[in-house]
C-alpha cells in the first residue's frame, strides 16, 4: 500500500467513526440511570394512562401540533403531568410561541429533569417529569426573557388543575 492510500483509508475511518457517535449516542438516549419517586411497570402504565399519553410520556412519543386544548387555556392554574400528577409549570409562565405545542419559559422548582435525545440525529434537550421520568417534550434557547428558554411541551402529557 502506498503512503495516499494509508492516508486516505485513514481519513475514511475516521469519517466513519464520526458518523457512528451520533447514532450510537440514541441508543442511549434514556440511558442515564435515574430512580424516579414513581415507578410502575408497563402494564401498570398502559392501565393508568390514555393510549396518547403512554405515547408520548413513556415512549418518548409527539402529539401533532396545534391538536392539544391546552394550547388554549389561558385560566389561574398549575400544570400538572397526566402520568404522576407532579406540578410542572405555573401558568404566568406560558407563552404564545406560534409551534403549535404549549410552550413555557420556566419550570417550577425541582418539577423537571433533563436528558440529551439524539432520536433525530442531533443533540436536543430532553425534558422529562422529575418524579416519574415520564417525556415531557424539549427545551430550547430561543425563548422569551427573563430565562430566554423555550420548553416546548406535548399536551397530552399535562393535564391542567385550575385554582
């Protein structure tokens, strides 16, 4: 073998390997070890919740845009994660982002956990319930002041309690 050829089998090993970390990276998206202050089991999940909500909250699913009431609520109140029923996001903090997803700029306190998804090929941050682990939706940069943070919510994984 000559010194180009070296050089470039070289150069493609290393294009390859570029190319892998990503995908090997969502395999383990989720991976992370987490204990969560609820857990069931599969079964215990799909009794409890809509065929929807399992979807999006244990398999990490996206309901289409502009399909969730939620969108719309514009009353007092907290919203809440329709698997746990664990205080997510106060309602001063929602905003009209124009996604077509209920969109908020700031979680309550401890109410969230984040991961890093690579399910569709590039790093996103993952946002899932802190008490059941249960996928949330995602969060971005491109939000509103004071945070700047957009966590762009799937509906159908909140419910909402007035008051």
């Amino acid at each position: 073998m000559t010194t180009d050829q070296l050089s470039r089998r070289k150069a493609l090993s290393w294009l390859g390997i570029g190319a892998a970390v990503p995908m090997l990276g969502a395999c383990g998206s989720r991976a992370e070890a987490r204990s969560y202050r609820v857990s069931l089991t599969e079964a215990q999940w799909r009794s409890k919740l809509t065929k929807q909500e399992f979807a999006i909250l244990r398999k990490a699913g996206t309901e289409r845009p502009y399909s969730s009431p939620l969108n719309k609520e514009k009353r007092a109140g907290t919203y809440i994660c329709a698997g746990c029923d664990n205080a997510l996001y106060a309602f001063r903090t929602k905003f009209e982002s124009g996604t077509g997803w209920p969109s908020f700029w700031k979680p309550l306190p401890g109410a969230i956990v984040t991961a890093t998804d690579y399910k569709i090929g590039y790093p996103r941050t993952e946002v899932l319930c802190a008490d059941c682990g249960g996928h949330l939706g995602h969060v971005f940069d491109d939000g509103p002041q004071p945070t700047g943070k957009r966590y762009c919510m799937n509906g159908a994984a909140m419910h909402f309690r007035p008051g």
